[in-house]
C-alpha cells in the first residue's frame, strides 16, 4: 500500500543500517513451541549497549505522549452508508433453531449455473480450488426446494480468533478443530474484513477488485451443509432440538489491520479512521464471541521478525530495525493522537518491524468500544505453553461447547504444537539483551494499562 499523508515519517533515521526485505504472504503464522528458544545464554554486544541512552530518550518521548481516549462509536446508519451492499446481504435475524447465526436465502440459478464461477478466493488461488471443485459438486443436492423456489442455506461465523500473530492462533485453531461440535471456515485465515474486502491480494501488490460479502460467505459453504443436515434431521423438525455446530474463523489479523481504511473512509478526525472491522461485525453479529490469544509483546516481534523477514536475519539487523522503527514511532506521536499513529498506514508500512502489532491494549480498548467484555476471551501463549489442557478448557467453556469423551479430549490436548519455529531461526538464538531492554521500555506502559483493562498482572509478562 501506499499513499504517503505526512513527509515527516519519510524522514531518513539515524539507526538506519539496511534494506527490510518482507515476506509477500499474508499468513499470520504463529508458534508454540519456540518460546523456550528465548531462554538461552547470549553474548553482549558491546557496541549496540551504547545505543540504550539514545532510544531511550525517544521512549520517553512515547511514553510521555500516550493517552487512551475512548473513541466515538459511528451509528448504524453511517455503517449501512458505508457498506450497502454488505447490508443488503447478510439479514438481521438469523435461523431460532441453530446456534451458529445461518439463515436461508433464495438461490436463482440452475442446475448448468456454476454458484462459484466468479468467487475471487477460487479465481487467486490454485490452492483453494479443490474445495471449490468439491463444493460445485455436491451444491445442488444441498438445496432447499420449497413452493418451486430454491434456498441456500448461508452462515457467518459464531466465533472469530481475532489475533495476535506470532501468538500462537494456528496451534488454538488446529486443537479447536478437533472438536466433534466445531467447523471452521474452508480457509484458515481469509483476511475478509481486514484486507479482501478492500482487494488488497498481497500487501505488495496493492488493490485489486473488492472481495464482496458473498465471497466470505462461499467459505462458509462444508459448514452449512452439515448444519443444514441437522437442521432437516428428524429430532431438531419434530422435537425442537437445536443445531449445536458452531462456525469459527481465525484471521489473526482480525484485531489489528485497519490499515486500509484510509483509502475508502473519508470524514477522518486528525488521522484516525472514522470506522474500524469492529463496528461492521458488531452491526451484523452484535452477539458474536472473539478470542484473543497473546504473548510478551518483546517476543512477539522477535518472533514475527524472524518469520517475515527473508534475508539477511541476524540479532544485530533486528536491534537495527527496532531502533529504525521507534524513531519513526515518535515521529508520529509528537505531531498525531496514539491512534492515529497505531492506524496509519503510512508508518506502518514505514517501520522494518512491526512494533505496532504488540500494542495489544491500544485495539482492545477499540473492541471493547463495540462488543461486552464477556464476548471476549483473552488468553496468554505462555499459559497455553504450560497447560494446552487448561487453555483448551477455558475456552470450550467460553464457547458452551458440550462435554467431550476421554479419547476426545486427549486427541485435542495432547497433540503436538503446531506451526514451530524453521530450524534455521532457532539457530540465531535469543535477540540481544540491550534491544530487549529497549522494547520492555516500550511495551511497558501498554502492557500495565492492559493488566489493568483485564485485571490481571500476568498480563505485565515481569517474568519474561
């Protein structure tokens, strides 16, 4: 993306050493297991000690200009105006008898009409097109005939992992999956409401057409039909019962990426967006429930550097793209709002890393402008790293999931960690104690007001 608002964040910086090669996939994967990587011996580097008092003047300089003010929610009718289409679609009740928010819609086609001929997830990836081929297949038989008419059944999601990268989603997803009651999307990760609905394909890439709603929904599609299969069983027609599948997506850029707005939303207040993914999924799903898994923010954008970055990773590069990246930060803060600076596009793209991502309370705070705090489950990759079992168990109980057999539970939680640090991370070791005392000055202020927000200390990650 580009588009450049303000010269300042171009300004050359000092710590300034090379060129950030990023890696073109949008994939936010993440790791579980490659947090013992992080306690190991590693050898001060004299030179880079000499940067401490220097940034951290500029830390200061942050700190000093950190102010959470509570953002002005936009009404309903100033969404519907924004996106009409997405508005048209979706309705505003769905089915009584189904858990999962689905509902029916007629389908004007025939048996020569191929339902996904145009869906841009199958027309850009060679990879999704199996599905898809499955999908066109089996679509007629899923039909609902009714008074010579034809009925889709489509649904949303009921629960969304929405972030954080590097935090460990993938391994949540891979576990959550396993249980009998729950379905997800047939991508794991389909960046609907944070990029393909703006048509952005790869970052890099820029815009392309917008992903409509119907799109997201054809993804959805596996799920339906086994909800539908409930839904006309004899027990749920004639006993009342209630479909108990449930539909997740788990986009981990969900929490975060409002960068695009900037190119769509007009009426910005000093830089910040006048609409956030919040306020549209609230509008449709105000009773949806999200799931936020997290780590200490210092190893999260270790963690994320190492994955992203392509060439050229060494400890040293990373100080250097850190110390590049704050002073960019600081930049902003002097002349713009915390949020503003957090959304902008611009700086964003400008920082080799992404310091951003690990302000966690800056977009809680946003969700929690729009949906209750008991729709959201918080959750630590360090408690999860401890006891999978436990963290496993807090959210089947936040999800109201039935009860699972032994063998069913053990299958879950006894599994191995997904998505692993590649052997040639582990290979350059822990980051070098001078950048992590940096960036513990950073994060500090955020992490205390998101212990705070959560009241819960380990949320401060002192142990770390």
């Amino acid at each position: 993306l580009t588009g450049a608002k303000h010269g300042l964040l171009l300004i050359p910086s000092p710590f300034h050493y090379g060129a950030f090669i990023s890696n073109p996939s949008l994939m936010d994967n993440e790791s579980l297991s490659d947090l013992k990587d992080h306690y190991q011996p590693s050898k001060m580097n004299i030179s880079y000690v000499k940067d401490y008092p220097s940034i951290k003047l500029i830390i200061d300089t942050i700190t000093s200009k950190i102010e959470f003010v509570t953002r002005q929610r936009p009404d309903l009718a100033e969404l519907r105006k924004q996106e009409p289409h997405m508005f048209s679609v979706i309705p505003n009740k769905f089915l009584p008898n189904s858990k999962n928010p689905c509902w029916y819609e007629e389908y004007r086609g025939n048996t020569t009409t191929d339902p996904y001929a145009t869906n841009s997830y199958a027309l850009y990836s060679k990879r999704f097109r199996i599905i898809f081929d499955y999908l066109r297949k089996v679509f007629w038989n899923h039909l609902y005939h009714f008074q010579d008419k034809h009925y889709r059944l489509r649904c949303l999601p009921h629960f969304y992992i929405i972030g954080q990268p590097k935090c460990g989603t993938t391994d949540l997803y891979d576990r959550l999956r396993l249980h009998p009651d729950v379905r997800f999307s047939a991508i794991k990760e389909p960046h609907w409401w944070t990029r393909k609905r703006f048509g952005i394909i790869r970052l890099r890439d820029g815009f392309h057409e917008r992903y409509p709603v119907e799109d997201y929904l054809d993804l959805f599609d596996l799920a339906a039909h086994q909800i539908q299969g409930v839904l006309q069983s004899e027990g749920v027609r004639e006993r009342g019962k209630t479909n108990n599948i449930i539909i997740g997506e788990a986009s981990a850029s969900t929490m975060w990426d409002n960068n695009a707005w900037i190119f769509f939303y007009d009426n910005s207040s000093e830089g910040e967006p006048p609409f956030l993914i919040q306020d549209f999924l609230h509008a449709f799903q105000p009773n949806a429930k999200l799931i936020i898994m997290l780590r200490d923010p210092v190893e999260r954008l270790y963690s994320d550097y190492l994955y992203f970055a392509s060439a050229n990773k060494s400890v040293e590069d990373f100080h250097e793209k850190v110390a590049e990246s704050l002073q960019l930060f600081e930049n902003c803060v002097l002349d713009s709002s915390l949020r503003a600076c957090v959304y902008n596009n611009t700086l964003n793209n400008a920082m080799p890393v992404r310091l951003q991502v690990g302000l966690y309370v800056v977009y809680l705070l946003d969700w929690l402008t729009v949906f209750d705090k008991d729709q959201i489950l918080v959750l630590r990759l360090e408690d999860h790293a401890s006891s999978v079992k436990y963290t496993m168990h807090m959210v089947f109980q936040f999800l109201e999931l039935g009860p699972l057999s032994e063998k069913q539970e053990a299958l879950i939680t006894k599994s191995p960690a997904s998505n692993t640090r590649r052997p040639e991370d582990r290979s350059l070791g822990p980051m070098l104690p001078t950048t992590k005392a940096i960036l513990k000055d950073f994060y500090r202020p955020f992490n205390t007001k998101l212990a705070q927000v959560l009241f819960d200390d380990a949320f401060l990650w002192k142990r770390t």
